[in-house]
C-alpha cells in the first residue's frame, strides 16, 4: 500500500509536466495531442477555441482561406456548425467551426490526407489574425 502511494505521488506531479508542453497520445488507430493547452489534435485535426461568436468566426475562416488564395472553396453553413473544404497549393483543406458557447467557437482544421499540423497552425494564425481586424 504504502509503495503504490509512492507510486502515485511521484507520477501526479511527472504528468502534470508533461502536460504543460507538447504531449501526444495514441490508442489504437485515435491519436490525441495536447499543445500548451491551446490547440488539440485529434485524428490529424488541429483544435482550438476562439473567444469570438460564431458568425464573426465563420467570416474570419472565409477571409484566411481567401487571403491563403484557397480554390475551390465549398462552405456549407448550419445552425450551431459549418465546414469549408478547399484546395491550397496542391493539399486538399477541411475547416469544421462549431458553435460551443454565445462567445466561444471552436475551429478543427486538417490539411492534406492525414494532417499537416504546420500548415493547420499557419490557418489558426490566419485565422486569429483575422478576428482582429475589422
């Protein structure tokens, strides 16, 4: 008992390191990664969340995917969720924007077959830059 206390005091706080930088995660054919605690990948999906509504999220995609001189843009818009895919030097772009909260979006972005994660970061910087300017 007292060892497995050990054990446990001594892997709490080794996780908890871990997790403030950059740590991934694979069960079977799911992989799951953790950035800084901002982006998140799953299945080749870089994730992050946008304190912004959707709307002003929805137009900023728009606007990196035109600056990128994305072609072949397809947006298809639902209530509370939408993706664009589109094609940007070659590599097949998907964007999924969730509505999470009146004020948080969330926007999964993959690039290529199975995820480019410096190509999906470039966007979510796009992205973010976008949000700013009016």
């Amino acid at each position: 008992m007292k060892k497995n206390l050990w054990g446990a005091m001594f892997l709490i706080p080794a996780f908890l390191l871990i997790t403030g930088c950059d740590t991934s995660l694979t069960v079977g054919a799911k992989t799951i990664g953790i950035r800084s605690w901002e982006f998140i990948y799953i299945d080749g999906y870089m994730r992050a969340t946008y304190t912004a509504p959707f709307d002003k999220v929805w137009t900023a995609c728009n606007r990196a995917l035109t600056g990128m001189k994305a072609i072949d843009v397809e947006p298809d818009q639902k209530i509370a969720r939408g993706t664009f895919t589109a094609m940007i030097h070659d590599e097949k772009v998907s964007i999924k924007v969730d509505y999470v909260e009146k004020e948080i979006t969330a926007v999964s972005i993959m690039v290529g077959m199975s995820g480019n994660n410096i190509a999906s970061q470039l966007l979510h910087d796009r992205i973010a830059i976008a949000l700013k300017t009016p």
